[in-house]
C-alpha cells in the first residue's frame, strides 16, 4: 500500500511507530481522527474535516496541538507525494499520551497518514438491520469521531457480512434508526429525500450536509426525522452518504431487492460535479 506519513515534523514513506503500552491512546482509547478523500486531484471538503478533527480532540478532553490551516496544508502536501491519479484516504489523527482514566489536556500528538484506498464500487450494496445499536449521547463521546466508537460497528460490520450483506443499519436506543455502521442513510418516498434527526447519537455527517445543500439546488425537498425499520423498508429508494464512497445506493434490504432510484443517481452526479471546484492539482 502506497502511503505518506507526518509526523512530530518529519514525513515518513512507512508507518511511524509512534505510541506504545504506558500511553493514555494506548489504553484508554483517547484517539481522535478524520477522514477526506482525494480522487482525480480531488479533496472535497478537505476544509471542513479538518475542522472537525479539532473539534473530536477538544470532546475527548484534549486541545488540539495544530492550527486547522496547518493540517490542511499538511494533507494537501501528502496528498501531492503521490501519484495524481491515486485514489486516497487522508486521515489526519490526535491522539493523548498522558493521563490515567481522563486524558492529560496538554499531551496530544498529531500524525497524519494518506495512503491508497480505492474508491468503492458506485453500483450499490446490501444492508441488513443489526443487533448493535447507536448510544445516545450521555453514553458515549458520540460529538466527537474518536476511535472508540468504532469496535462496535466492527461488530455490526463482521455480522452483516456473516449474514451475507455489506453493511448494517444500527437503531439508536429508542428504535429509531440511526445510521449505516459508517455512514450516514438516506431514504427517498414520493420524491421526497429523508434522513434522520440528528438527535447525538450519530456523527451528522460533513457530507450527508453536503448532500443537503445540494438537493436543495435540485429543487429536492429534504426532511429530517425520525425514521423506523419500516420506512426503510418501505421506501422508494435507500442510498447512504459518507466520505469512504460519498453517495451509494442500497440494492438489497433485507431480503428486498432494489435498484438505484433517479435521486441518488442525481444526487452522486451533482456531488462528483461539486468535487471538481476542489482540484489539489
């Protein structure tokens, strides 16, 4: 896997080895990250997750160590090592050294690593509803991206692929559906495009707000809400939103079989159209 790596002022061709057993990341799981992507010299929303990862930093308790136009600065010099064609997953990270439960505020380290990761297949994937749910936000530090939410949508992941699916949709705590393991979902009915409240149990995605403004450029009606298992069973569409594959159909729920609907074919064309406003090269 090809790949850049910064870190404590350096760039690395391989994966620095940067933590170990008596760090507080190590143990208590104080890590923070974000992802971008760069496709086609392309970072779309670059700004915006780099934002963000400061923001998960100061959740978790500690303070960022980096201005946000230094990290973005940083992603777009990794990104430019590299071959333009090369299709990369960009993930600038913090992570606390000290402390025993709490983390030490004044510890953080930042690395970033931008390595190859192809995009997905745009033609769509299969989803069940899974055990595993979304804690509200007085259960987990769910206003942050930290790397401690995700063992439990490995989990989800691991099952729905043992059940033959790609991925899972997770309910939050009062049976409302929350979200895809990693990604935002969407639904469209009649037309009309829905999503889920965003009640803090879920990460309210930079590009599900992406997706936002531009359906409302369409002229698509959005409306944010609570959605059950049988709206998304009985919905016209499903398509989901997320950095990793940005806007992808759902072509199987359950044991119900669908083809990509005109809005999320609309939706990922207007999105790969605004893309290109955010040439590195």
């Amino acid at each position: 896997m090809a790949g850049v790596f910064f870190y404590n002022g350096d760039w690395y061709d391989e994966s620095p080895r940067v933590t170990g057993p008596m760090d507080h990341s190590f143990w208590m799981a104080s890590t923070v990250f974000d992802g971008a992507r760069s496709f086609q010299g392309m970072a779309p929303d670059l700004d915006k997750h780099c934002a963000r990862l400061a923001r998960s930093a100061k959740a978790l308790g500690f303070e960022p160590t980096m201005e946000t136009a230094e990290v973005i600065d940083l992603c777009k010099q990794a990104a430019r090592k590299l071959p333009k064609e090369s299709e990369l997953y960009i993930r600038p990270m913090y992570f606390a050294r000290g402390g025993f439960i709490d983390p030490e505020p004044d510890s953080a380290e930042f690395i970033l690593a931008v390595y190859d990761s192809p995009m997905p297949d745009a033609s769509g994937f299969s989803a069940h509803f899974a055990a595993e749910r979304r804690p509200a936000r007085d259960m987990a530090p769910t206003d942050a991206k930290a790397s401690c939410l995700y063992p439990n949508s490995g989990r989800a992941i691991a099952a729905a692929r043992k059940a033959g699916f790609d991925n899972a949709i997770l309910m939050d705590a009062n049976d409302n559906v929350a979200e895809f393991a990693t990604s935002n979902i969407w639904t469209v009915k009649d037309g009309v495009a829905f999503t889920p409240a965003a009640t803090g149990c879920f990460l309210a995605g930079i590009t599900r707000e992406r997706v936002k403004i531009l359906a409302k450029a369409a002229g698509i009606e959005v409306q944010e809400t609570f959605m059950s298992r049988d709206d998304v069973m009985n919905a016209d569409e499903i398509f989901n939103s997320g950095n990793f594959g940005k806007i992808m159909p759902v072509t199987r729920i359950e044991d119900r079989e669908l083809q990509p609907g005109p809005v999320a074919k609309k939706l990922r064309k207007m999105y790969m159209d605004f893309a290109r406003e955010s040439q590195l090269f």
